[in-house]
C-alpha cells in the first residue's frame, strides 16, 4: 500500500508532507488550534496518481492544524578578529509555527 503525500511550498521552502505528520514551518499569524490550507502544491501523489505542477497542481490543496507557536533552538554567532581585539557574541532564537498535515 503506498501512501499519499505531496510536495508543497510555503515560507519560501518546500516540504514532503504526508497525512498525520507533523512539520516545523516559517512562522504564519494563526493562532494555536485553528486550520490552515497550503494552496502551493508542487507535486502530488493520490491514489497512485501522480500530478506534477508547472509550476503548480490546479486546485490541489493541502490542509493542517496549528498545534503550536514557539521559537527554536538558540544558535550563537561568535564573530572573531584576530590582532584586532574584535570579537561579537549574538543569539538568535528562529519561530517557527508546528503543523499537522490532516488531508490531502
């Protein structure tokens, strides 16, 4: 049995998602338990049918829930000058918004 999935694009990324999965994408102004629908289909897999956009699959959308907004991992940028006595130390913590894809 193979399963059903598609490529979208969102946040200026693409993904492989799939029913049921969870994915970390850019963060989108919704707020946690609503529904949201990724019209940007590139390429689509359904019942062993293959679609593939130029650039996108007419009237294909793939739908999900918010489960949450939060903000990732710290990553440290240290920038170093040698003999110059220059050095910089910043943070920097991306958001990002969970989703469960729900359909297809």
């Amino acid at each position: 049995m193979e399963k059903d999935f598609a490529v979208i694009k969102t946040g200026g990324k693409q993904y492989l998602v799939s029913p049921g999965q969870k994915i970390k994408i850019e963060k989108i102004e919704e707020e946690k338990g609503k529904t949201v629908s990724f019209d940007q289909v590139l390429l689509l897999v359904k019942n062993k049918k293959v679609e593939i956009g130029k650039p996108l699959v007419k009237e294909a959308k793939v739908s999900g829930k918010i489960i949450d907004q939060a903000k990732d991992k710290k990553v440290v940028i240290f920038k170093y000058k040698a003999k110059k006595r220059q050095k910089t130390k910043k943070g920097h913590r991306q958001p990002y918004t969970e989703v469960e894809i729900t359909k297809i």
